[in-house]
C-alpha cells in the first residue's frame, strides 16, 4: 500500500500553533478577545446532531449571518463516549478547519472558547443538501453530473495536498451555498477528518456505504491513506449518475462483503443512457486495490471530465431512482445503524490486536439504538 501522505508547511495565514495546555488547542482564528454573544447575534437553530447545535450568528456591526456550531468540552479528562467527542476531538476538527480555504470546502471564519463550550463560526450554507438540488431541478443530465463531481474532486484534490484525509465524504456532506445552485457545492463535516501523516491511519470509520474496502479489513497494523476519499467519491458518482448506491444489503454483513470484493453492476437500464467514459471513471474510483485507484488529480484529467460528452439526455431515470432512494431513507438509516455496530465491534477487536475472521464480519448484528445519529458518523476515535 502507497505511503501515507506527507505534511507540507502551513501558509502562515493560517499557522497552526499550539497552546501548551493539556489538551492543545489550535490559536489560529481563535477570537480572546471578546465573547461570541459581543460579536453576533445568535437567532433560531439551523440544525441539531449528535454532538453540536447549529445557529444563525448574525454580525452586529456588519449584518452579515454565518452558521454558528455549538459543541460542549467535555472535561480534559473524559474518554470518548457513544455520544460525546473528546475535547482532543473538537480541537483536532478546529485545527483541521483554520488551515483550510478554497471554493468547495466549508469555510470556517474565527472560534470561540467560552466555559464548556466551543463555538465555530463557519459560512452560512443554505442550499441545502446536494442530493436534494439534483431532484428539484427542472432538468438534470449528464453534464449537470459532470459540474457537480467536478467540484467534489477540486475540493478532495486540495484537501490532499493540504495533507487532509476527510474520511466521510459522501452525499449529505456535499451542501450547497445557495439554494437551488449546483455551482457552488461544499464540503462539509470534518470530524472524522485527519492529518495525514500526523499518525498512521488504521481507524475502522466512514459511513457503510461509502466506506472503502481497506477500512474494513479488519487486519491489525494495516494502514490506509487518501485514496479512501476517492473509493467514496467513486460512491458518489455512482448515485449521481444512476441514483441508487453501488453497495446495498439490508444485511449489513453481506454489505461489508460486497465492498470488501467490489462487487457492482451497470445492469440496470439507468445506465443504458450513460456514456462509458463515465462507467469507466467509477471503475477507476471503486478500484479494490487502493494503489490502482485513482487520485483525484488523476480523476480530473480524466476524458469524461476532460472530454465532449456524447449524451445530453435528460436523467429521468436515475431521478426516480433517487426519489426511492430517499423514500427508503428511514429504513436505510436503521441498517446503518447496524452496520455502524459491526464497524464498532471490528474496530475494537482490531485495537486489542487480534485479526477479524470473515465470519466475524459476516455474522448477525443484534444491536440497533442511536436513532439520533443515524445521519452523522461513526463515533470511533484513532488510537492516541
């Protein structure tokens, strides 16, 4: 497997010096001198999760609104919980977060640390999810696909070379900026994001459908690098152009199994009306072998991003096919939740040093709880 990536010098815009408290906590863009309530007006709750709450900050002197991410610090001592970040967590996602700036990843403007509480204060995104903008479109083609995978792999390519793995990537964490506009997509999520070359990536984490064969090996001491976040891109493809994921079983071993063979199909008669540079683009993203997989700067100049496309017809198909994907998007997040589980159960068998059999992984799931996480991530933390 390819060497994980190495870090490159920070601008010094965006210096990630440390504090030399217990837990270190990035300085960059870290706001002491007033409190968060000083600067802007905190309104209605744009969205809740598992582990922050997220507001309407309107600017007092400006009048400008951004989104502002509110996340309790657990006490320096806590280990991570089902439900609950460390304060590492919180402050390895922030350090992640000041050194980034470009057109297709969430922007994060300054933070606050006040008492047990952090507050982030981002780009106010408010088009939503990309998915749904696909489907409330008056038309979508291949070409619309295109501009919109196009922007996913800029976003990817720089976090790479900024030495950032994000880890999650996957539809619901391509939002965009303004409603109803599939030319200004971000990325967003980042606390499964991770430095490179900071320490050796071997968590078992993702989401289970987007999920890249290597994470889930279940061999102890087996490293995986960036191409994980272009196994996901190749996921993400695939729905864009054929509305349905590449991997699904309602049993989430038989999912796991499917991904760790990369077993899919353009047998349905979605893809009848989809170019084969296309088809051979996903084949090249959902590559078993992480070293035969592209990256994204090689998926860039790929011809069908690169080339005339021969199709301009109108995906009628692979919209009805997201519509019942969404439709079945309840009963999809309880398998998650399952699938989640195993990840868990691997995971820490792997953390105290004994190898996953495949009868581990393709044995029953009993374990469904966390309703309320079934859209956010898996809770697994790198080794320390």
């Amino acid at each position: 497997m390819e060497a994980p990536l190495r870090l490159s010098e920070a601008p010094a815009a965006y210096s990630n010096a440390k504090t030399k408290d217990a837990v270190s906590r990035p300085t960059s863009k870290l706001r002491t001198d007033a409190k968060v309530r000083d600067i802007y007006k905190l309104g209605k709750t744009l969205g809740t999760g598992g582990f922050a709450i997220v507001k309407l900050a309107t600017d007092k002197q400006t009048s400008e609104e951004y989104a502002c991410k509110i996340m309790a610090l657990p006490e320096e001592s806590a280990k991570a919980g089902d439900n609950e970040n460390t304060r590492e967590d919180i402050f390895k996602e922030i350090d992640i977060l000041v050194g980034l700036n470009h057109e297709n990843v969430i922007f994060l403007k300054e933070y606050f640390e006040e008492g047990n509480k952090v507050y982030l204060i981002t780009e106010l995104l408010t088009g939503g999810e990309l998915l749904d903008a696909v489907l409330e479109r008056g038309s979508y083609n291949e070409a619309d696909a295109r501009y919109c995978f196009v922007q996913l792999l800029r976003g990817i390519e720089y976090l790479h070379t900024k030495n950032v793995v994000h880890r999650d990537l996957k539809l619901e964490n391509l939002l965009l900026a303004t409603p109803d506009d599939i030319t200004k997509i971000k990325i967003a999520d980042f606390g499964l994001a991770k430095k490179a070359a900071e320490s050796a990536m071997d968590t078992i984490c993702g989401t289970p459908q987007y999920v890249a064969p290597e994470v889930i090996q279940g061999i102890p001491g087996l490293i995986y690098n960036a191409a994980v976040d272009l196994w996901s891109a190749g996921v993400v493809l695939f729905i864009l152009l054929g509305g349905y994921p590449p991997f699904y079983d309602e049993s989430e071993p038989a999912l796991f199994e499917q991904i760790r063979k990369g077993h899919y199909t353009f047998d349905d008669p979605v893809w009848d009306t989809i170019t084969e540079p296309a088809k051979d683009l996903i084949r090249k993203l959902l590559a078993v072998d992480p070293r035969k997989r592209l990256t994204a700067s090689q998926a860039l100049k790929h011809k069908w991003i690169t080339g005339t496309l021969d199709s301009t017809a109108n995906l009628d198909l692979t919209r009805l096919n997201m519509r019942r994907t969404l439709r079945n998007k309840f009963k999809g997040a309880v398998h998650t939740i399952v699938a989640q589980n195993r990840l868990r159960d691997v995971a820490q068998m792997v953390k105290s040093g004994k190898a996953v059999r495949g009868e581990t992984l393709l044995s029953d799931a009993q374990d469904v709880q966390r309703m309320a996480d079934i859209v956010k991530r898996i809770e697994l933390k790198d080794k320390k």
